[in-house]
C-alpha cells in the first residue's frame, strides 16, 4: 500500500489477506493521509507558530515525505521514519476499537475486556 498524491493505493497482496490484516493496513494508510493534512497545516502556519511543540510531528513528516524512504533500499531507514511508526502504531490500535464496535454490533461477547490488548497482534493471538 501506498499514498501516491491523494490517491491510496493497495496492492494485491491484500486480495487473500485476512479481514483484521485489511483493516489495520487501511488504518495505516488513512493515518498517512491524516499526516499528509498535518503538513499541509503546518506549512499555512507562520514562522512562531511553527515552533509550537504541538506541530512537532508534522515538521518531521514534511521532511521525511521530501526525502520518503521505501523501504526496498533500507528497510532499517523505512521502518524507523516517525511517519511509518506513528502509522503503524494507528494501525496496531486504532483496529482494536473497529473490531471492538463490529463484535458489539454483532452482539459477539468475549470472556476478556478489548482494553487488555495494546495491539492487534495480541488479540489474534488470544482469538487464535
């Protein structure tokens, strides 16, 4: 999966992937559109406001998506970038509460409570 413009783009790979694995891969590229509209931001912003702590993450994205590391390179480079880790970490978590939503909705009930996980990974494992 990639940004390219503002167009996602998700490759095959995913046509026989498993549900949860979709999921969190689409919440991974929404939260890069998410920082692509951060840098937007911060680039409107004038000089003094650039320097608020707040805005941190996205001076870093705006120079990490000049110089963007792929990862077919330098993997170590692709994975470490803030933008790939924030995107990540949106995507390990924020799956939990969308899986959380569709087992309420479904009335699917769980002997354990969604908040014991701090990752995705961790309730596939349990749910394995």
């Amino acid at each position: 999966p990639s940004l390219v413009g503002s167009e996602m783009c998700i490759r095959d790979s995913l046509k026989n992937a498993y549900s949860y694995e979709v999921l969190e891969t689409l919440i991974h590229e929404v939260h890069h559109a998410y920082q692509h509209d951060q840098v937007e931001l911060y680039l409107n912003l004038d000089k003094e406001d650039r320097n608020l702590l707040m805005f941190y993450d996205a001076s870093v994205y705006m120079e990490e998506f000049a110089d963007y590391k792929d990862g077919d390179e330098n993997f170590y480079a692709y994975y470490t970038q803030l933008a790939e880790i924030r995107a990540r970490e949106a995507g390990e978590t924020e799956s939990l509460e969308y899986i959380e939503a569709v087992n309420e909705y479904l009335g699917i009930e769980l002997d354990v409570d969604m908040d014991e996980f701090s990752c995705l990974q961790e309730y596939i494992d349990y749910i394995s």
